[in-house]
C-alpha cells in the first residue's frame, strides 16, 4: 500500500521537531517551580517570561496581555464567560455571537445564557460569512461582549474581523475572537485590529496538545474562572506548564516567520485538490466556495448520495486519514451545526467531509486522493443503484 496521507490538520497537527528540542530541558535539568525564588524557580521564571514575550510578539501584543492556558477551549471560556461576569455591574447582559461558531464558544454562551445572559445569534449568508447589518442591529444596546471567530474550522470561511471589532469598539462592546484556525494562516495583529480577546491553541501549529493562550487587551475587565493562586496575574490560577509554554511559542514563532510562504503553497494545494474533485464528480459540493476570503488549509466537501461515515471508513482503509468535521464532534450522531446554520440540505450535511492540508503533504498525495476518492465514490453510487 502506499504511504498513508493524513488530510485532517485542521484537526491536529504532529509536533515539530524544534519545539519538542526547545521543550526537553524544562522536563529535565530545567524543572523548576517558576513560582519559586531559588535558582531553579528563577530559571524557570526566566523562560517563563521569555516565551511569554515571543508568543507576544507574534500577535503585535504586550507581554503582560498575554495568558497561557490549557488550550483554547479553556481561552474561549476564559475570555466569553470572564467578560461577560465582569461587565454585569454595569447594567450590560447580551452575548452576541454566530451559530457557526466552535463549540467551545457555543458552550461558553450557553452557559453565560443559564447564567442570565441574553443570548443574540447573528445571520450568516450561505458561504459562512457574517451579515454585518445583522451584527450592527444586535450590538447596539445592552451588549456586554460580541464573539466571532477568526477562521472557521468547518469550511475554512475567513470573516471580517477587522470591520466587526472595530463596530464592536465604537459601542463599548468587549470584543472576542477564537483564532485557533487562524493563527499562523492569516496576520493577526492586535496594534491593527481592536478585538479585546484571542484564543490560540497549540496543537494547531506543530506544539502539543493541551497548551494554548489567551490575549487580554491591557485594562479589560475579566473574571478568573479559576481560584486559588496568583499565576498568570491571579487571571489564570495553577503551577504554569513551562514546558508546554515554551513550546507554544517556539511553534508560534516559526508558523508566524513561515505564514505566508506556507499559506502560498497551502493554497495552490487546495485548489488543486478542490479543481481535481469538481472535475471528476460534477455534482459535488464544496462548502464555503464562494467566499471571498478562505482558509488555504480546509475543503469541506458533499457528495449527494454518499454518506460520510462509510466514506470516511473507505478512506480510511486506503491509508487516508479525513474527518467529518470538527474533531471535537467526532463520534456523535449530531450533523454539522455549521453545514446546518449555512442552509445546506439534510443530504448534503450528512455527507461532509473535511479534508485539511498541512505539512505532511504535497502535490502527489492530492493528486492520489483526487483518484481514490472520485473512484470510492463511483463504487459507493454502484452499490447504492444496484441495491435500488
């Protein structure tokens, strides 16, 4: 068989060597508490500090606007619920936000919601874009924070943040995006764009799982969902992960001085695979096409007639590794609620599947998944007609 090609980096992706060379000292000869005032803590304070002012760096911020957390799940609720708790004194209870959004921003809405917040969902148009009237409409009174993600997961569909944060601004309005797709495929500049909250994770671009950060614009008010300690500035309670944050900015590092190299031969490959598949299935339907602006990465992509779950078992079997979405869904019955919210059919929705590029492949693992999958396809339709 040939070589496996994984298409789901939009998922995870493998750590890079240099970050795993850059972390190795803090879990052995370097593993001190940084919060201690020995040599060992001193040191650990130092490189502490250190990556905190790269991972700063990489976004255009301050240093002390940076947070390091578990992810950014743990950003999203940080900076969704830490918001909206802090700005209740002042009479403003609304969370606007989109039904396309990652379910760590949907979950933190719905749980500000069982808290009393008002919950106000914006309109998106078919490719997955924003109706800035519809958000200009929602945040006019009483609103204590808006979330709009940078990037979506799904669909790759780019919105326009720059536009949304500083609406968002003018009206006193806390302004959240998860960037967790976005970061190291676009400039996210925090000198540039207003926004007050950004989530990153690691594992998105080649650090571990379970590191990530979150920007806190200087002056914000914020709630620490956390108690217990002053790490991270009494924001984000616990013994800091060094090596986990030293990591994450090592990986950071490299995405941002890579970016637009990287995002140029990402998006030939995308074309490419996108090109391949309109050509030899017709009918097939790429989510999110007709947006202006997209991700070079993701190709959600239907089939009429094809289901997703065998397909993606089919794929699977010939060594290449897609999914049916966001891996956070993955083993639920639930169809996409983003496919949902863009008005795609039922037949549609149930027959996605998300291939997201990355460093593991090249020009000759799209041409071989073009073939593999326009010819799994033809068996799928052969089978299903005979059976009819």
């Amino acid at each position: 068989m040939p070589e496996p090609i994984y298409l789901d980096h939009a998922a995870t992706t493998p750590v890079r060597p240099e970050v795993v060379e850059a972390m190795t000292p803090f879990y052995g000869p370097r593993f001190g508490n940084p919060s201690s005032l020995h040599r060992w803590g001193r040191e650990a304070r130092a490189a502490l500090d250190e990556a905190r002012e790269r991972l700063a760096g990489c976004i255009g911020a301050r240093s002390d606007e940076v947070f390091f957390t578990s992810g950014g799940t743990e950003a999203d609720n940080l900076a969704i619920l830490g918001g909206w708790r802090a700005r209740q004194a002042e009479g403003r209870n609304a969370v606007v936000t989109t039904p396309i959004e990652h379910k760590a921003v949907l979950g933190a809405v719905h749980q500000a919601s069982r808290e009393g917040a008002e919950e106000r969902l914006c309109r998106v148009d078919a490719n997955g874009i924003v109706d800035v009237p519809s958000f200009d409409a929602l945040t006019k009174t009483g609103v204590a924070l808006a979330s709009v993600m940078w990037m979506n997961n799904e669909i790759g569909t780019i919105q326009p943040i720059a536009t949304l944060a500083g609406m968002a601004k003018e009206r006193d309005v806390l302004f959240h995006s998860d960037g967790v797709q976005a970061f190291g495929k676009v400039e996210i500049d925090a000198r540039k764009v207003p926004f007050d909250f950004l989530a990153v994770s690691g594992h998105k671009i080649g650090a571990p799982k379970g590191c990530g950060a979150a920007f806190v614009r200087r002056g914000t008010v914020l709630e620490s969902l956390f108690h217990g300690g002053t790490q991270e500035r009494g924001k984000r309670p616990g013994t800091e992960n060094v090596a986990a944050a030293i990591g994450l900015a090592r990986a950071a590092e490299m995405a941002c001085a890579e970016r637009e190299r990287e995002v140029s031969r990402l998006r030939g490959l995308r074309q490419a695979l996108e090109k391949g598949l309109r050509e030899k299935i017709p009918d097939a339907v790429i989510h999110g096409f007709g947006a202006t602006e997209r991700a070079p990465h993701i190709v959600n992509v239907s089939v009429p007639g094809v289901d997703s779950e065998s397909m993606l078992m089919a794929l699977d079997l010939q060594g290449i590794g897609c999914s049916a979405g966001s891996a956070c869904q993955a083993g639920t019955a639930s169809p996409s609620h983003v496919l949902t919210a863009i008005g795609a059919s039922r037949e549609l929705v149930i027959g996605a599947i998300r291939m997201s590029l990355g460093s593991m492949n090249d020009a000759k693992s799209v041409e071989r998944v073009v073939e593999v999958f326009a010819k799994l396809v033809a068996k799928s339709r052969g089978l299903a007609a005979v059976a009819s």
